[in-house]
C-alpha cells in the first residue's frame, strides 16, 4: 500500500511549514489510504487468522502466550493495520509515537514491526509489575507512570478499567 507523505514543521517566526521533500526541522507525515474492513469495525472472524502465523511466532520470540497477544490486538485495533485513534496511536497494537520509538519500531503501520513493539512494551509491562496482567493491561492503555501515580493499581478511569476487562475477556482470563 503506498503511503502519501510530507513535511512540516513550524519556522521560527512562527510560520508553519509545509514540503513535499524532507527538510531540517521538518517532520514525515505519512498517510495511508484506508482500505474497508470485512466484516465492520473488528475486522470479522478472518482476521485473526489472517495474522494469527505472525501472532505466534511474535509471542514466541517474546515468550509470551499467543492468546493475550491477540486479545491486546483485538481489543486495541480490531485486527486493523491502518487504525489510528484520535490520541495518535497507530497500527495494530495502537502504539503512541514514543512508545515506539522507546520499543525500536520506526513505522508504526508495518504489521510485523507494530506487533512486535507492542509486544516488545508488553512483555516490558509484565515483567514491571510482577506478572500482574491487570496492571500490564492498564499500562498498555494509560501508561506505566498512571498506574505508578495511583499506587500500582488499575486507575479509576473508566476506560483504563474497562479496557482491562474486555482484554481479559478476549482472552479468557
């Protein structure tokens, strides 16, 4: 799928800046054009198999159960390499810029590298907290330092909660 890109940035007398070619002080955006999903929203039941080769060895490589990691899938991006969420997460595993970057992923949409990332922070968050999957789960949605900042616990935020349910639902635990 080709992308369309350019560069901005803010000049300083406080113009904003807009190529077509990469320049200093400029930022890649990058767009993809967004393909309809089969079957709605959550991508239908082919999804999962379509990326469930690359789920296991994924998880494999980060020994981790191959079921959480596609419950963290579906539940963040329905199975949708292209989902960007209003906040700016993007791909597969709805990684923020920063996360990406801190987990070595350089193009958030590419399949193998996003889930890899995202497995890559997860394990990190497992490992963080103990083992404790709800407090994983909760950093994956709101961030490490949130559930530091309300005493490692899951915060009591309606989403953050009810996001911890749901993947644990997909996966069955």
């Amino acid at each position: 799928m080709q992308a369309t890109s350019f560069y901005a940035g803010v000049s300083a007398d406080g113009r904003l800046v807009v190529a077509e070619q990469p320049a200093r002080g400029l930022q890649a955006f990058h767009l993809y054009p967004r393909r309809p999903v089969q079957g709605g929203a959550q991508g239908g039941s082919a999804a999962p198999s379509r990326w469930r080769p690359l789920l296991r060895q994924i998880a494999e490589e980060m020994d981790m159960d191959a079921a959480l990691l596609q419950a963290v899938v579906g539940q963040e991006s329905g199975f949708d390499p292209l989902a960007v969420s209003p906040a700016g997460a993007a791909g597969l595993m709805q990684l923020m810029p920063a996360t990406a970057r801190r987990f070595g992923v350089r193009d958030r949409f590419d399949p193998a590298q996003n889930l890899r990332g995202g497995a890559r922070y997860l394990a990190w968050l497992l490992q963080h907290f103990d083992q404790d999957l709800d407090l994983a789960l909760a950093g994956y949605n709101a961030g490490e330092g949130s559930v530091h900042r309300h005493g490692n616990r899951v915060p009591p935020f309606a989403e953050t909660q009810a996001y911890v349910r749901a993947v644990r639902q997909r996966y069955g635990h």
